[in-house]
C-alpha cells in the first residue's frame, strides 16, 4: 500500500516554513535543497523536515496540504509542527 504524506520544511536562513505534498518527503527534501532547483524553494536553502504527516489516500493528503496552505497562518503550521493539530 502506498502512502501519501504532506511534510512541512523550515528554513533557518529565510526563516520561513514549506508546505508540500509527497510519496517520498525524503526525496523532496533533497530536491528542495540541491543546487539545481530553479523553484520558490531555493531561496530558503537549507530546508529541513519538521513534519511529515502520513495520509491513507492521495486525495486525502492534497486536501491537508491546500487546507494548510489557504489558512496562510504561521501560528497554524507551528500547531501542527508541535503535534497538537489534529487531522
């Protein structure tokens, strides 16, 4: 069974966090980082993994992560990186 994860990065040097979605959060994270990545993420360069969260179903994980993500709230991603949100 394959699982579906939404991670959340943070970057100390842009003090900002990253919300996506993945199969593999692992891979992601060194996507995120290497030297080739042309995306928003290469600003934030060294990401790291505060958060993966493990969902059932892909849909299941895109709705997390776009529910997330529309909240714009640090206050909501810093909640969820202490494990207090409850999905």
């Amino acid at each position: 069974m394959t699982s579906f994860y939404v991670y959340i990065l943070f970057s100390q040097s842009s003090n900002n966090y990253y919300i996506g979605f993945s199969e593999n959060p692992e891979r992601r994270l060194s996507e995120h980082n290497d030297e080739r990545n042309k995306k928003w993420t290469r600003n934030g360069r060294p990401w790291t993994i505060l958060r993966i969260i493990p969902f059932e179903s892909k849909s299941e994980a895109l709705k997390a992560e776009r529910f997330i993500k529309k909240q714009k709230s640090r206050k909501l991603i810093e909640t969820i990186v202490k494990q207090v949100w409850k999905e």
